[in-house]
C-alpha cells in the first residue's frame, strides 16, 4: 500500500496516509528522544526493534479479545492500522514504583505496589503531557464517563496480559504508557504502540533495565536491551510477517 500524506511527523515514529482514507501507515524510525526531545540520538536498528515488538505485542493482545488499531505488519519498520480518532489522553499503568511517581511522591523505585495505579495525562508536548484526572478529563470534552469507564476496564485487562506475557519472558512490567482512538462507528480500540520506549522492563533475574531508561540516564547498551527483548518475545510469540 502506497504513503501518502504525513499525518504524524514524531521523532520515534511516523504516520503516513493511504489511499484508504481509513488505514494508515506507522513508520517506526531509529530515532531515539527524551526529556521534551532535547535530548536526542539515533541507535541503530530501532526501528525494526519497536515495529516487531509492538507487532508481536498488539497480535497477542488481539488474540485476547483486546480491540485494537492493528492491522498487519508491512515491512521490518513499518506497520498498516485502522485510522482512529485518538483521545488525547495518554494513560499510564504503574505496577512498580519508578521514574516520575518515585520522583513526585518522594517513594523509593522498584517497590512494588498493592495494586496497579493508572495516571491520566493530557496528550500535549509543550506541556510535557501534564497529570490530569477523570474529572479534567470529562470537563475538558476529552472523554465521557462511560468512555473512561471502558478505557479503565480494558486498560486493567491489557495490563493482566501484558504482565502475564512478559513474566513469561523474564521480566517485570513496572510500567506503560498506552493510549486509545475510536474507530468511525464509536468503538474503542488500542491504538499508539508499546514498545521499550513507553514500558519500562527490568530483567526478572538481573534487575537489568531493557528500556528507554538506559538512554535517559546514559547506561549505554540500549540497542542490546531492545534486542533482548525483541529476542524474548520473538521465543515466546511468533513474529508477525
Ligand atoms: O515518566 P513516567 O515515570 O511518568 O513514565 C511512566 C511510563 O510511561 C514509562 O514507561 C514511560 O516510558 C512512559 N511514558 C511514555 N510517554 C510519555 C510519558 C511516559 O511513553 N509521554
């Protein structure tokens, strides 16, 4: 399928339109960026890193019954999905204590918590997607009740997979961001990716990190992190073609 237009031109990841005005094409790059993007570098094969692990990731999840935005892959970096609205909010599933809650409530990182804790936040890089709540959200037009309601419900049972799926990988799900679009009929569906740069995962045996941390704080190796993680669930779930 042809690109047309650009739809997205983010740093990680690019979206391109189709001639089907209902499909797009997710270009995954091997650019690499944090702290509001001034910091920034380019690590080699990323790109066909995080297209194979959130493939992988987003057909396991479909097996599960989860509605999402993915359609097949294309090619190593690139990926055709369902054209959604997106919600402009992002969501972050926090089972263990790291990065920004350790930092904003004084908690010590790798505590791992009674239950599962979702922030919201509101998609807007100038801000730095800044914390926000249900009752923002609603007030603000960004979602309903009953679509937080769903988004929180399916949010929970994404997260049950995906700690089930890494576990059996060898490691532990500390935390994720995710995000979600409505198709043009109203239903709700994962869209965005999950991939090392919106997850951190930390070895089970070792307490390695195999994430975009390692980038954040110059613990060098970040291509081999995601390659170890491509590499475990490449063992555990069959790679999409
Ligand atoms: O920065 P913080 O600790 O709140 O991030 C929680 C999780 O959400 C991390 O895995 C991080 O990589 C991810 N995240 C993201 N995009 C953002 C904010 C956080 O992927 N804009």
């Amino acid at each position: 399928m042809e690109k047309t237009s650009v739809v997205y031109n983010g740093v990680s990841v690019k979206i391109y339109g189709t001639a089907d005005p209902d499909k797009v094409i997710i270009s995954f790059t091997d650019e690499i960026s944090a702290f509001m993007k001034i910091k920034r570098a380019v690590i080699k094969d990323k790109g066909r890193l995080c297209n194979g692990i959130s493939c992988m990731i987003f057909r396991y999840l479909a097996g599960k019954g989860i509605k999402t935005h993915f359609i097949e892959q294309l090619s190593d970096t690139e990926q055709l999905c369902r054209k959604v609205e997106v919600i402009p909010i992002e969501v972050i599933v926090r089972n263990v204590i790291a990065g920004s809650m350790a930092q904003r409530l004084g908690l010590e990182e790798g505590v791992v918590l009674k239950s599962p804790v979702y922030d919201l936040c509101f998609q807007n890089d100038a801000l730095n997607d800044p914390l926000i709540n249900d009752y923002h959200a609603i007030a603000l037009g960004l979602a309903d009740r009953k679509e937080l309601d769903e988004i929180y419900s399916v949010t929970s049972e994404i997260n049950g997979y995906l700690k089930e799926m890494f576990e059996a990988a060898g490691i532990t799900l500390v935390d994720f961001k995710i995000q979600f679009g409505k198709l043009p009929d109203g239903t709700l569906v994962l869209d965005d990716d999950v991939t090392p740069d919106s997850a951190r995962l930390w070895d089970m045996a070792t307490g390695e990190k195999l994430d975009k941390d390692r980038f954040r704080h110059d613990n060098g190796k970040v291509g081999d992190a995601y390659r170890t993680v491509y590499a475990r669930l490449e063992k555990l779930l069959e790679p999409c073609e």
